[in-house]
C-alpha cells in the first residue's frame, strides 16, 4: 500500500499542485488524502479540487489553534494520514500536535535555513544583500521553521535581480526540491 499523506496550505498551493501531480504521475510514492487549510480563500484549495483531491478548512479563524488541531487530528485519524506535509502552511502547529507526530510533518521554507526563519523570508533576504539564499525541506520539531535539515538547494542572487526575479526562482526551486526529498522518503511508484 502507498503512503498517505495531507497537505496544509495557506495561499496560493504552487508546492502542494507540484506535489499532487507527482504523487499522481507516479514520481512520489504516495496518495494525497487531502488538502486542508487555515484560510478559506487560499487559491490552493481551488486547483486541489479542480485536481479531484477532497479540501477541507481548519477553522483557526473562527475557533482558534486548539479547536482547529483537534479538527486536523480527526482528519488524519479518519484518512490514516502518515505524512502531513507543509506546503506555505502559515500556521505554527503547538508542540502538543507535533511531539507525537515527530518525524512524520515535513516542511518547506523559502531560505537556507537556520538564516530568514519566519515569514517573508526572500524579502528579507533580498533587504540584507546577502549574495546567496535558498530553500530548505526539513522535518518539524516543536520550534518554528526548525527541525532535522532534510534537504537544502542554494539559490544565488544576482546583480540586478528584482525582488520578484529572486521569488520566481525561489520557487521554482523549491518545486524541484521538495518533489525530489519527498522521492528519498517515500520512494517512487513506478
Ligand atoms: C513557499 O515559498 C514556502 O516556502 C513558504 O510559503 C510559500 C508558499 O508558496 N513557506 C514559508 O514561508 C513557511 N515558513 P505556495 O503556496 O505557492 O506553495
């Protein structure tokens, strides 16, 4: 049998349409039980459903962390989820979640970890002139973008890039990263 895995977005779900279509294509070893995410309006839920994958929301908004965990919690049980995958996932998960799940959530970050931890991290990056950024897909543990490095791809700023020259190739980036970590943990099916 395959592994199961969910995917928890929050906005526009470029990571997790890569990951789907990998798992679908056969590249990654495993089937997408769900999408699930914090925020109702996240594109990603749209082209996940488009894509035949079940979307759910996790109601942090209207019934805060505690509530919404216990909602995910049930979701996993209920679709024998084995990996919970992090895919733009704006929401710091409480260590009560993670402990007993530790080893099984994986998470992408859009800088060469532990540099630009938090949000807007290419901004940041781009703001302090540093000559080389990156991305890093790494297991999560109770701190926030922390945990075993799993994977890390450099990507270098360029004279003259744009903010927006750097987050394109940033991303694209991360596609190719988080497709070819999550092949070394789950293994490919065809
Ligand atoms: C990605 O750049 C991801 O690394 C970042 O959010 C973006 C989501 O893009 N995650 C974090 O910053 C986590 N701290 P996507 O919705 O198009 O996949």
């Amino acid at each position: 049998m395959k592994p199961t895995m969910a995917i928890l977005i929050s906005g526009r779900g470029t990571n997790m349409n890569t990951i789907v279509d990998n798992c679908h294509d056969g590249l990654i070893n495993a089937e997408v039980a769900f999408v699930a995410s914090d925020n109702p309006d996240a594109a990603g839920l749209h082209s996940a459903r488009q894509k035949g994958i079940p979307t759910r929301i996790l109601p942090y908004s209207s019934q805060g962390r505690r509530d919404a965990e216990r909602c995910l919690v049930t979701l996993l049980e209920d679709h024998s989820v084995g990996w919970l995958i992090l895919a733009g996932f704006m929401r710091i998960l409480s260590p009560g979640f993670v402990v007993p799940r530790r080893g099984r959530i994986v998470n992408i970050h859009p800088s060469l970890l532990p540099s630009f931890p938090g949000r807007d991290s290419i901004r940041e990056a781009f703001g302090h002139g540093v000559k080389l950024t990156g991305v890093t897909v790494h297991l999560v543990d109770e701190e926030v973008d922390h945990g075993e490095i799993l994977a890390q791809e450099p990507v270098r700023i360029l004279p003259g890039d744009t903010l927006e020259e750097l987050e394109e190739r940033i991303h694209q980036a991360e596609h190719v990263l988080y497709t070819r970590t999550l092949i070394d943990l789950l293994g490919r099916s065809g």
